[in-house]
C-alpha cells in the first residue's frame, strides 16, 4: 500500500527498498572499517563506537540517491538505469563526504575506508535491486484494487495499473449498469449476489469507483458494508491523485477540491520556517555563486549585443506581479513580434544562452528575487501576465496555483519536462496543484534534492 508521509504518498516498496539501502550502507561502511583495520592490524573496536560516522555515511549516500533519482520511475523499472543512477549518487555521496571530512578537520572518514565503502556499496545496492526489488515488483507485493465501473475511467486505471512501477493490481472490474462499456471483461453488478463477499473472496485491499456518471449508479449500502468489513473505499479523482502525485483536472470539480483533504490553514509555523530557509538559502546561494553569475554574465555581454541581465515581469503570490531578474540567454530582439513560448532548438538562444540554460546558471539571479520575499525557493514557476490571462481562460483552477508563492524549482519542474505550450501549461497545472494542495516542508525538501537530478540530466532545460 501507499504511505502517507507529511501528506505525501509514498509507494511501500520505494520505502521499504529504501531502508534495506539505508541498511546495507550501515553494513557497508561497517565492512569498509574492518577491512582497513585488518590491513594494518589495529583492534577494529566495538561497532557502538562508530555509529554517528556510519550513521552519516549512510545519510549522504542516501541523500545523494535520492537527489539524482535512484528511486524514480525509470530506475524502478530499467535495471541498466538504476545502477547508472547509483554510481553517480554513490561518487557525488562520497566526494562530499570527503570535502566534509576536509572541513570538519575530524578525520571521521578515511579516504581507504571511503574507497572500501564506495565499491561495497556499489555491490550491495546493486545486489539489493535485483534481488529485493523483483520482489517488491511482483504482484504479490502490490494493493489488490476493483474497480467499480467500466468506462473510460476504469480503462484509465487499467492503463496506469499496467505500467511496470505502479503499487496496485486491478484484480476485476464490476459494471455498475453503464451504457459505454469499455472494459469488456468487466462483471456485470445484477451478476454477483452480494459485493461485500465478492470483495473478501477476491482479497481486495481497495475498492475505486471509477463511474462516468454517480447520478443513480452509486451503490452506497455496499460500499458502507465494504467500508465496515475493513476495505479501503476510494474515488477516482482520490486515487489518481494519489498514484499519479498529480490533480486530474479531466475529472475534478469544485466539490472535490472544496471537501478533499488539503489547503489547509494551519500553516503558519509551516509558512515562518519555509521564509526562514528562503532568506538564509539565497543569501549563502548569492554569496557563493556571485563569482560565476559575474564571469557568465561577462560572457552574455561580449557574446551578443545588449545587457548581460534582463528584468521580466511574472505573476506571483496572489496575482500580483513582480520583475524576475534572469542573466540574459536570448538575442536582444527575440520578442520583437510580441511574447511567444520557447521552443526547441530556439533560434532565438545565444551560444553562451544555450548553456547557461541547460545548466540553469540564467536562474540564478533569481535568488535576489527569494530574498527579497518575491519567490520562494519551491513552489509553481510563475510565468508572465501575457500568458497568465489566456491560461486562466482555458484552464480551469489555473488562478489556484497563484495562491502559493512562485518558486525557482517546483514539482512540476521535476515531475514533467520543459513544455511551451496550452497542453503543457494543463499538465503542469496539475502538479502544482498537487504541490498547491499538499503543501509540507518535508514535500518542499523532496523537491529541492531532486532538482539536483533535473540539473544533472538536463531534464526539462529549454
């Protein structure tokens, strides 16, 4: 099943590989130790004695894994990805490790001990995908669902309950006298004598009425027995945003959003800690970037004419606007005819603009506008009043989004590439509605460890 951390669903197979990692680290830096100390004969101690240095082994190597996305999607499903994935994380674990083991001057990490633990844990965590991880992905370790409906919806979660790393499988489908049928194996109601058995029979673990129209459909007497016999009882808008970490704007509605669990009010100590690490983050981030923001932004001058920064304006918190400050990576002329979405390959990108863009050195500046109290560091990426007035006429809950304040990295920005157009804007929506919603300092941590995975793979860089 789904666990709910900080009111954010966590898939029980990423979590429990996770602390079998968190394990195996603990054990590789143990075997690390006591190599060394075989190597020059000193007395390896009691393991209680190096606990905190093992403890922070395994804290890093586990950050870094999750930074770069070793417990994403891809690597869940691709093997040849996830050990790629974890070589990055376990090198990236292990020079910050080093640098600070530098800093702190203890000599808590030797660098023998870190070469022994690097290639120990390079075997273990490997070792543990193919043999912990199968298992976790076979159907025995996954929520036994019915679906209560036949239509489209209900081929929707047979879609997502077909994808390799989803938690769930579908074991039937019942139709509740629907006139499009589209799962055509699906049960029809007036066949079965008594749902609630059916449901224990079947073993199921979740019940998801997935009905194109409820009005008259809604079998409420079985499902308050379902209910009561200890079955979880799901709606469709519910439980997509629950697999899928997004709001499906296709099937919500304003009652949904209005009676569902979310936006709450009770976010002031919340709110005061986030402003805090937004004033102390951008601080130390402009105090140690300025050397690079200066020396590209010698570059954007003498690349192409015009000034190395550019101020635009954006929609932030509430709808107001503010002016962004971004290092400039297009012609001076690139909105002559007017504002227009980015594309691929944009002729319109300086060479210089081509790199600071996919390393996202242009966003930098942007901290200033963090400081200032314009942006935070996580939320929806504002965009420009032009787009914004279009977007809120084609979308509908588009104008939800700015009741958070804008952010330099978001949800959606690790969730879904770089897109420059109405479809896009809608899917993007949808993750930040989702962030909007389920707003949690411990959500905006997740999403500041893995923007180190976009900036690496150049994911979602236009």
């Amino acid at each position: 099943m789904m666990i709910r951390l900080f009111k954010h669903y966590i898939p029980h197979a990423v979590l429990l590989l996770g602390l079998v990692d968190l394990l195996l680290l603990v054990g590789a830096g143990e075997f690390s130790w006591r190599l060394r100390a075989s190597q020059i004969g000193m007395d390896p101690g009691l393991f209680v004695d190096r606990v905190w240095p093992h403890a922070g082994f395994a804290a890093m190597m586990l950050t870094a894994m999750i930074s770069v996305g070793v417990y994403g999607a891809d690597s869940l499903r691709s093997m040849r990805y996830a050990t790629a994935r974890l070589l990055v994380a376990i090198s990236l674990g292990i020079i910050a490790l080093s640098f600070a083991d530098f800093v702190i001057g203890q000599q808590n990490f030797w660098r023998s001990t870190l070469a022994y633990g690097m290639a120990s844990a390079i075997v273990l965590l490997v070792a543990n995908r193919l043999i912990v991880g199968s298992i976790l992905g076979t159907a025995a370790f996954r929520r036994r669902v019915l679906v209560l409906g036949a239509g489209e919806r209900a081929q929707r979660l047979r879609s997502l309950g077909e994808k390799p790393e989803c938690g769930f499988a579908i074991v039937g489908y019942i139709g509740m006298n629907e006139t499009n049928r589209v799962v055509e194996e699906a049960i029809s109601r007036t066949a079965i004598h008594n749902l609630t058995r059916f449901v224990e029979n079947l073993g199921v673990s979740e019940v998801v009425l997935a009905l194109e129209e409820r009005r008259n459909a809604v079998p409420m007497k079985d499902l308050l027995r379902i209910k009561t016999a200890g079955v979880h009882v799901n709606d469709f808008s519910s439980f997509l945003e629950r697999e899928t970490g997004r709001v499906d704007l296709d099937t919500v509605n304003p009652s949904w959003l209005i009676f569902s669990d979310g936006f709450s009010s009770g976010r002031a100590v919340s709110s005061v800690a986030k402003r805090l690490f937004d004033i102390t983050a951008s601080a130390v981030l402009l105090l140690l970037t300025a050397p690079i923001i200066v020396v590209f932004a010698v570059l954007v001058k003498l690349d192409s004419k015009g000034p190395a920064f550019f101020r635009q304006t954006r929609v932030g918190l509430y709808g107001q606007n503010f002016d962004v400050v971004k290092l400039r990576s297009m012609r001076l002329d690139a909105e002559a005819g007017g504002a227009q979405w980015a594309s691929k390959d944009d002729p319109r990108v300086t060479r210089i603009g081509n790199f600071i863009r996919k390393v996202r050195i242009d966003e930098l500046p942007q901290a200033w506008s963090v400081l200032k109290g314009e942006m935070s560091f996580v939320g929806p990426r504002p965009e420009r009043p032009e787009f914004v007035a279009g977007l809120e006429e084609q979308l509908p809950y588009y104008a939800e989004r700015h009741m958070v304040k804008p952010g330099i990295t978001g949800w959606a920005q690790i969730n879904y590439p770089y897109g420059a157009s109405i479809e896009d804007s809608r899917h993007k929506l949808e993750y930040d509605l989702y962030y909007a919603k389920n707003y949690t300092p411990f959500l905006d941590l997740l999403i500041i460890l893995q923007t180190l995975r976009v900036v690496l793979w150049h994911e979602g860089a236009r």
